[in-house]
C-alpha cells in the first residue's frame, strides 16, 4: 500500500476459524505490512454470528505471535470500531504464543480508537493458556503523533500459570520520541492465573504501562479501569492500575483516572496492590481517583499512589484504602513517596481505612515521605488531607518514625501548615449502597464537609474529575472533586502577601499583595484580622 493515501479496509469479518499449527510466524486476523491504512468496523472472532477463533501451536518449544490486527505498518494508520471477541489461543505441547488484541508497531503514526477487546457481556472472552504475555492493545513506534481513545478491553482472561505471561490491558513500550494520549479507554475485568514475582514494571497484571515513553508530550487521561484479578493460590504477584515511567520533558499528565477493585486471591505476604506507580519522568498528577483495598482481609502490601520516581507533581488526587479484619504484618499507604527528587504534593486526599483483625500487626498509613531531616530537600507539601480511622491506622511515616497526629508531622517535616486530617465525607466508600458497582469517592453533597474551600487553587487544574470547571464552584476544594458543598470549616485562612525585603528605612512600609481567604468567610468589621511583627532586637 501507499504512505500518501491510506488503503481502507472496512467491514470486513473474520471468524470461524480453527488452526493447528507448528509456525512460528506471526498469524492475525487482520495484517498491515508497509504503507498507511484506514480500517473500520472490522469483527474479528464471534463478533454478530461470526464464530469464534481458536488457535493451536502445536510445535514444542516454538514460540508465535497471534494478534486481531497485527501492523507493521510505515505510513499513517487509523484503526477504528474493530471488534476481537471469542478469540482463544492455546498449545497442544510446549509452545507458546504471545497474544495481542491489537499490535501496532514499526514506525507508522497510529490513531487507535473506539475498538473492544474482548466483550462486556462473555466472561474469558479472549483468553491465552500458554506462558507468553496477554495484552489488548500494544503499541512501540517511534511515529510523532499517536491516539489510543476510547477502547474498551474487557474480559480478557490469561490462563497460564507460569512465571513469564504478564497480562496488560494497554502497553506502550519502547517508544522514543514524538507525542502520545491514552484517554478515555475502559479497562475491565482482566484476570490471570500467572505466578509472575515482578515489581513495577513486571507485574502480573497491569491496566495501562508505559515504559520508557515518548520524548515530547504523553498523555493518560479520563480511563477507566476496574476489576484486575489474578487467581494465583499461592504465589507472590501483583497488580498496578497504571504503571508510568516516561523519558518526559516536563509535559506528561495523568489525570482523571479511576481505578477500583485490583484483587489478589493468593496466600502469599509478598502480594502487592498499587493504583498509581509513578517510577520515571516529569509528570503532573491530578485529579484521579483511587480506591482499592475493598473486601481483602489477607496480609497484602497496598499503595494508592507511589511516588517511586521521577520529578512529580500530585494536584488535587483522592485516595482511598479500605479492607477489614486484615491479618498479617503488611504496611499499607494511600501515599508513598520514596524519591528524594523534586516533588509537589498539594490538594489532595489521602485516606487509609483500612483495619487490622485481632491478629493482626500491619500498619495502615495516610502518607509516608522519604527524607531525614526537617524540611527536606524537593519537598513541598500543604493543603492536603491525611485520614486514618482504622485498627492499626497511623497518619504518617516520616524519618524512620510513626507520626500519629498533624501536630507533630508539622514539626517533623516542616511542612502541611495548612493541611487537615478530618473525614472528607465520601459518597460511598466501601461500595454498601444498593447496586454500587465500585467504589464512590466523590464527596456526599448532601453533608457538610471539610474539603471545601479548603485547598489552594492551582493555576494549571481548570477541571475536576468529572471536568466540571473549578472556577464554576469553589476551586479551592481538597481532593478531585469540586462543587459548592457544605462547609466544615476545619481549616485555619489562607493568608497570601509579598513578603518585606530586608531595608535600612525607618520610614513607614506597606505591605502588598494581601489576599485572606476562608471557608466561612473574614470578619471586615469589628474584628479585623491583625498582623503581628517582631523586631530583631527583641528577646
């Protein structure tokens, strides 16, 4: 096919397929070589009556590839409304077959849109039985502009138990320049038997990974991922909800993501559960939504969001970890940051409910902080809220201690003089309402709260999670959600001037700039806000 006009391949079916075979090439239902293409509403699989296919290796020790579209491609390519459903890939010996919904490679620029893996209504409906990765949508170009935008990939179940078969709803791997989004896909119920040990990156089950990313901008906003599953009895593995380690030039953002039900069933305390793994780049975070933890009682160690690398910014984020009757020693965080790189932590809400049995020893942290001394390098911190309120919760860790209450980790950290450790009042938490699918942790309008007008706003955060204008409400509020709520006033006023410079005058001074603000209000009247001085030469 030709780069300067696309060849379209549009409505096309493919299914009822069965192959054995000893091959070890690459086999798709769809393959693009060279050139730009545009394909539509393509059904691969039982998609409408179609029927199902079902791919055998037959050869021992062979490794293949089987993909419902596998591109090569060196132009431009446009993959649309293309369905990859009852597609099952398996071996008759001790081959194995790395399986993709959708492959996209080379150096072709690719727009990945409105596509479904898999089907929200057929439970394993793609499934891989042998020990190489599982993954819906795979990209690695080196291509300047590139779109994955509302895909859905849902109940995509790998079956092998070794070691070597990671489960991946969205990958992007390899790539080394030009710019890439990642919006508003749906990721849901994928499940695995694999006994994967990695951490970070090599975790059995991840929603969305990047690994080492694009060089100019990147992008992952508004998805949604729920139910991550890995059925492993016994052995030490993990899920993360989104994995995000970028060259990065200061452009990258994540936000608005939600992320709910990652669930382990195995016996192991080395088991992990993270929302958000921040491991490389520079990237703003803001507005996501995390909420995990919900109805596992074993020794797990869960973190909403781990600050594990990188230079970050964290606006505006809510995390909660729930769970209860929790045995073993395990920590827990709703955050985590272990760098002692750059880092801005403000607006947010940080929440650890989850609660020890009568056995149990783990402690259950709002927020924990690399750094040994007070104020420490990189860190800034304030207008955030720090929650615990269960058996064995501490608010935070900070220089090798337990900090128990915001008092003392002013002292020790020197920062959070303005942040709160009061129930922000969640809709739902623990997902109890009748026909509550995951958990809600918007804030309850109908109760007061302290989150409102509570933060600082941030000049670079227009929207909340639900892209309602901040400006429209009060954009101040803690956490991702933003509206006119009730007040709880819990905090002290913010209080902004232009600090005095350093003179020999001993003339009058104005001080500049000064904006007093306050959830319920400043007294302009009888009782009017001071300012206290002292001079140098007094004791």
């Amino acid at each position: 096919a030709g780069t300067d006009w696309p060849t379209y391949i549009n409505s096309n079916r493919v299914g009822n397929i069965q192959i054995t075979t000893t091959n070890s090439s690459v086999h798709a239902g769809i393959l693009l070589l060279a050139g730009s293409f545009e394909l539509v509403e393509n059904f691969i699989g039982n998609v409408n009556g179609n029927g199902s296919i079902d791919f055998v290796l037959a050869s021992p020790d062979t490794t293949a590839v089987f993909s419902g579209v596998h591109s090569v491609a060196n132009g431009m390519v446009g993959i649309w409304a293309t369905f990859v459903k009852e597609v099952y890939v398996s071996t008759s010996s001790t081959g194995a077959v790395t399986t993709y919904g959708i492959f996209a490679g080379n150096s072709a620029s690719y727009h990945i849109e409105y596509n479904s893996i898999g089907a929200w209504d057929l439970a394993d409906a793609v499934t891989n039985s042998t020990n190489k990765p599982l993954i819906g949508i795979y990209i690695d170009t080196n291509s300047p502009v590139n779109g994955v935008i509302g895909n859905s990939i849902c109940n995509i179940t790998h079956l092998g138990t070794s070691t070597s078969n990671p489960l991946r709803g969205i990958w992007m791997n390899g790539i080394n320049s030009g710019a890439f989004v990642a919006n508003y896909n749906q990721i849901f119920k994928l499940t695995s038997f694999s006994s994967i040990p990695g951490t970070g990156s090599s975790a059995s089950i991840i929603g969305i990974s990047l690994t080492y990313g694009f060089k100019n901008i990147m992008g992952v906003w508004h998805n949604q991922i729920d139910s991550l599953i890995n059925l492993s009895p016994t052995a030490p593995v993990g899920i993360i909800g989104i994995y995000y380690n970028d060259f990065s030039n200061g452009n990258d953002l994540v936000e608005s993501n939600r992320i709910n039900n990652l669930i382990l069933y195995t016996s192991s305390s080395s088991g992990f559960i993270e929302g958000i793994m921040a491991n490389g780049g520079t990237v703003q975070y803001q507005n996501n939504m995390v909420a995990i933890g919900h109805d596992l009682s074993k020794d797990y160690s869960i973190t909403g969001i781990h600050d594990a690398g990188g230079t970050n910014t964290y606006y505006f984020n809510s995390v909660f970890i729930s769970g209860h009757e929790v045995d073993g020693a395990n920590p827990t965080y709703a955050f985590y940051s272990v760098t002692t790189n750059s880092r801005i932590i403000k607006d947010n809400i940080f929440f650890n409910s989850r609660a020890n049995s009568i056995s149990g020893a783990g402690k259950h942290y709002a927020v924990r902080y690399a750094g040994t001394v007070a104020n420490p390098p990189g860190l800034t911190s304030d207008f955030n809220l720090f929650r615990v309120d269960g058996e064995g919760g501490v608010m935070g860790y900070y220089n090798s201690a337990d900090i128990s209450t915001m008092a003392q980790w002013r002292l020790a950290t020197q920062h959070d003089n303005n942040s709160i450790s009061e129930d922000p009042v969640f809709m739902d938490p623990e997902c109890i309402l009748p026909g509550a699918a995951y958990p809600d942790i918007h804030i309850d309008y109908n109760s007061a709260t302290p989150v409102e007008n509570a933060g600082s706003p941030i000049s670079t955060v227009y929207e909340d999670y639900d892209t309602q204008p901040r400006d429209w409400y009060t954009p101040s509020d803690i956490g991702a959600d933003c509206d006119d709520f009730q007040t709880d006033d819990q905090s002290g006023p913010l209080i902004l001037y232009t600090p005095l410079i350093k003179t020999g005058s001993t003339t009058d001074r104005d001080l500049a700039d000064v904006l007093i603000t306050d959830a319920t209000g400043i007294e302009v009247s009888t009782f009017l806000p001071r300012i206290y001085y002292k001079r140098s030469t007094d004791g």
